[in-house]
C-alpha cells in the first residue's frame, strides 16, 4: 500500500555569506598611500613589510576603489577620492564579502513536520485516495506555508553545507517556489524500519500506527501553543518606573555588558529632534561606550508605518555615527527594515555570565523622556531565556538579522544550560527572592487576561493605557464596569485621545461608570506606560495600548506583556506609579 501525506515542496536559493575586515597592514598601507604616493617598493621599503605582501593588500585596496594609479608627472599609487574621505571622515573602511548562492529544494511533510531532500523523497500531486493508496490530506483552515515560516528549516537544512566561518544571510525569495505536494511512503519499507533520511520520530511513530489500525488520520491546523506560566524569582526591584530611571537604567545595563546588547523601539528619532535630545543623548553615548569595549550592538526597530522612511534614516544616521572613527567597525548591527512589532525590548548579557531582559513601554530610541515609563528588568535564568526567544522570533523574519538571531539562540541556550547547572529556585533560600509566577503574554491574550483580571479582583483594579480609542469600551470599560460591581478601587488611567473618540464620547461613560469606576486623565506628565494591576499581587506590564488596539492572533508578535504574580506587588507598582501622578489622580481619593 501507498501512503501519501501532505507536503510542501519548497525551492529558492539560500545566500551563504562570509565577511572579512581589514587587517593592520591593509590600513597602513591606505594611510602610507594618503601622506606620500609611491610604488609597490617605496611602500614596502617605508613600512619594513615584504613586498609581496604590500603587492597583495594595494591589489585589495584597488578592488574596493581606495586606491588608484596617477600616471602623470609619473605612474604612481596613491588614495582615491573615496579613500581619502574615508581617512578625513574617520569612517570605516568597507567590508568585503563574498557570497555564494545554494540552490534549496526541501519538502515539508505536515503530518510528522519532517524536512526532507527533494532527492530524498518521491512527490505525487494526487488528491484522489484508491485501494492502494490512501491519502493524509491537508487541514482545514491552515493558512499556507511561507518563505518565513520555511526559513528555519532552510536553517536546518543549510546548516550542513556551510564552511566554517560562513553564515546564512537569507533566502532570494523573488524567484522561489512553494508548492502543495504529497509524499509517497511505501508501507512496506515503512514496516520494514525504512524511512527516508530527515523522517521525524512522530512521522515514524504515526506511520507505525497506520499500520497497526489500518486507520488514516485528519490533521488538524496548527496553532500557537497555549500560552504557560512558569517560576521564576521577581520583586519590587525589578520595576522600573519614571523616565529618570529607565535611562539610568539604560545606562547601567550597557556598561555592564560584554558581548551583546540588543534594542527594539517602535520608533527612531532623527538627530534633529530637538524634543528631549539631551536625554536621548545619553543613551547613544552608553551604545558608543558599548561598543569601544567590543560588546556587538544590535539596533532594531518595529514600525512599518514609515512615512517618507523617516525611521529607517534615522537609524542610518545613528549607524554611521556609531560607526565612526573606525573604534567600533564590525560591531554595531543597525538595521534599516522595521520588524512590524510594537514591542519594546532592551537585552544584553550581564557580564557575569547571566542576562537582563527589559520590556514594557519605553521606546528607547525615539523617547523624549518626560513621560510616564514602566517596564520589567528580568534577570532569572529561565525567564530571561524566554524572553530572549521571544525577541528572537520578533526579528528573525529580517533576513539580515540572522547574526543578531544567531547571538539570541546562543545566549538563551547558555541561560538554560546554567539554569539546569543551579538547584531550583525553592531551593535557592531568601537570597533569590520571593518566587513567583511568571506569563508571556502576545497579542491576543491581553484581552482574555484582562477581561478574567476583571471577574478575579476582590479590592482593586487598575488599568494605564496611553490612548483611548475605537476599542475602549469593549476594552477596557466594560471590563472595569464588571469589576466595578464587586471592587472599590477601580479605576482606569489615560493621557491621550486617539482615532474617532472625542471628549463627548469620554464624558459618556464617565457618567456610565459613576460610583462604579474612575476614568482618570492625566495631562501632565503623559502617561506612556501600559499596565494593568489588580488586588494585591499580580501585574501586567506590557506594550499593549489597552484602550486603543486589539490584539490579534495572526499578528501574535506585535504585543508582548508579561504577568507576574509575587506577594505584593501590585501594590509596590501603585505607590511608585502614584508618586509621578497629581494628588487628585491618586487611589486615595474616593471614586466619583
């Protein structure tokens, strides 16, 4: 009997690249070159270095355009006019690549997610079953395969072909092909213990069974795993509230660092934004310290609503100061393409063989810094290599990100291999904190938590979104008009007006939620923080604009939150949130 079991046959080409710097010499030779033209002889002479070795570099030098002959009065060599800015800017020298292209023909089978050859394998395209061949077909509502979702098994199936000191740049997808096939399984091989190279465990096992009940299974879609809450440790200390704060804080984590930092902002502000510069100044000055110290800088940022490319050029211009002088060639990453997320994350190793992940709503790139931040700084082993995987999946669909990418899955599998080095946290003693519990939070769970936030709370509910906009009443009101039945303390704080909604539409329920909940808007300072708090406890800190956006599960990425629950701690975020607040605006003052 013929099994066929739905596939997707997948054809591109991978670009394999290597990248080389400059060595000393070739640099001494461009500075020689710049001060006194000369030949290949005086050059080799004047440095004390073999001739052919000079001979080598100015032919790499040519190649590039940074060197050029002058033949009048007399032939000699001598900078170029792009070799000479280069020198006068202090600006790098360019990298030189090669690349080569890899031809990719794999198949996906559905059932057992193997990654096959196409040598490998034999595809039919038929849907029919008959008596000697029965069919797994594709599910129902799956949406289709795409040259992102395939690039990680392009990953997986490149990584044998590559030389050692090459890299996967990504995948020319102009030309690729994805297409709807089945594979063919002889049962009898399969009886037999014969499968072809790449068979998966579970495509073993489901085939094993096939054969035991003669039963032919229905796959089903496939969807994202149910969100898990795991332990951790996190206190008080790990909330970081106020403006002031998180660009020490900023600070602090950049200087600690020793191999990576990694920064995803919203947006980017041009160097000609004049609002808060001087506070945004700082935190480009902590990257350049990072850099002179070697740490690779990863610079991303999420919006693709890019008017006129103003935050891609932004970052350019951030680029190429950071890359001046030549102090920090080969290590700042700063990426022009948006990753289409809202998130904000700061990341980077401890330099004590750890990690520090902070996420919430500081735009770190963009900020004026007169607002209303709040984000969480993770630390935990475990936690922080979550965190960092999801980061990783923010920025991987960005085929030049694959180094960044790269350093991500190396840095959270040393977080995990020390975490299972370490005894657990119950047993760590009151040094490591209270424990706590600990969620990752996407897109569309925000809703669901805080619509079960609403129906938990016993005394408080408290809920800081930027904006209000078209969503606010299913949001966010109607979910405090729920706690309000039963709670005291309910109230819901905000700065901005968004979309449609006018005051008259605020004021409307206002009245609806009198002596139920407090609708609370605070001018100055904004609120750019997005939180949610209820009884003691448990926390939300997150990206996500309650009242003005709605998650989504396709687009899962675009809102990351974590909730934690530890004792106390909704209540140590109030008392400092409330610090920055009028006294009016404060949960001291009776509900209206």
């Amino acid at each position: 009997m013929k099994l066929h079991v739905a596939a997707w046959h997948y054809r591109a080409r991978a670009i394999i690249q290597r990248v080389w710097g400059w060595s000393p010499i070739e640099e001494m030779v461009l500075l020689r070159l710049h001060t006194v033209p000369g030949t290949v002889e005086s050059v080799a002479s004047a440095l004390s270095i073999p001739s052919l070795i000079i001979d080598a570099a100015v032919a790499r030098l040519m190649q590039f355009g940074l060197v050029e002959v002058q033949l009048v009065p007399k032939p000699v060599l001598m900078t170029s006019m792009i070799g000479k800015e280069l020198v006068h800017t202090d600006r790098p020298l360019p990298e030189r690549t090669v690349e080569r292209e890899v031809s990719i023909s794999l198949v996906y089978e559905r059932a057992g997610h193997s990654v096959f050859r196409r040598r490998d394998v034999t595809l039919d395209s038929t849907r029919d079953s008959t008596g000697s061949v029965r069919i797994v077909g594709f599910p129902k509502g799956e949406p289709p395969e795409t040259d992102d979702t395939m690039a990680d098994r392009v990953q997986r199936l490149v990584a044998s072909q590559m030389r050692p000191g090459e890299w996967m740049r990504g995948i020319r997808t102009v030309n690729s092909v994805i297409e709807q096939k089945f594979v063919v399984f002889d049962m009898n091989d399969a009886r037999d213990g014969v499968f072809p190279e790449g068979a998966s465990e579970d495509l073993k096992t489901l085939l094993g069974e096939i054969l035991k009940t003669g039963n032919i299974p229905k796959l089903k879609a496939l969807r994202r795993p149910e969100t898990e809450s795991f332990r951790t440790t996190f206190t008080s200390d790990g909330l970081v509230v106020g403006a002031e704060e998180h660009l020490s804080r900023f600070e602090e984590i950049a200087d600690s660092a020793r191999s990576d930092l990694f920064v995803l902002s919203t947006f980017v502000a041009p160097a000609e934004d004049e609002k808060g510069r001087e506070h945004r100044e700082r935190i480009i000055k902590a990257i350049e310290r990072a850099c002179r110290r070697g740490v690779h800088v990863h610079l991303f940022y999420g919006t693709t609503l890019d008017e006129r490319s103003k935050n891609a050029n932004a970052m350019e211009a951030l680029r190429l100061r950071l890359t001046a002088g030549n102090l920090t060639r080969g290590y700042v990453l700063v990426h022009r393409d948006p990753v289409a997320s809202h998130a904000k994350f700061l990341a980077a190793d401890d330099g004590q063989g750890g990690a520090v992940v902070l996420l919430g709503s500081c735009n770190w790139l963009s900020s004026p810094f007169n607002s209303v931040e709040i984000s969480a700084e993770v630390r935990e082993h475990e936690a922080s290599a979550n965190l960092l995987d999801v980061l990783r999946n923010i920025v991987g669909p960005l085929a030049v990100a694959k180094r960044s990418v790269e350093e991500l899955t190396f840095m959270a599998a040393e977080l995990r291999r020390r975490k299972r080095s370490l005894t657990n946290i119950e047993a760590r003693g009151a040094a490591a904190g209270p424990s706590a519990n600990m969620t990752i939070l996407f897109a569309d769970d925000h809703e669901r938590v805080l619509r079960s936030a609403a129906h938990r709370a016993r005394n408080r509910f408290v809920c800081c979104t930027n904006r209000l906009g078209a969503p606010m009443v299913p949001g966010v009101f109607n979910p405090a008009h729920v706690a309000g039945q039963r709670v005291a303390d309910v109230r819901v704080y905000y700065s901005r007006r968004s979309g449609p909604i006018k005051r008259p539409h605020v004021a409307r329920q206002r009245e609806r939620l009198v002596g139920l909940a407090r609708i609370i808007p605070v001018r100055e300072p904004q609120l750019h923080a997005k939180f949610l708090a209820w009884d003691t406890d448990s926390i939300v800190i997150t990206s996500m604009n309650w009242a003005s956006q709605a998650g989504l599960a396709e687009n899962a990425l675009d809102e990351i939150g974590i909730l934690v629950e530890a004792p106390e701690l909704a209540t140590a975020l109030l008392e400092r949130f409330e610090t920055f607040l009028p006294a009016d605006a404060r949960g001291s003052v009776n509900p209206i």
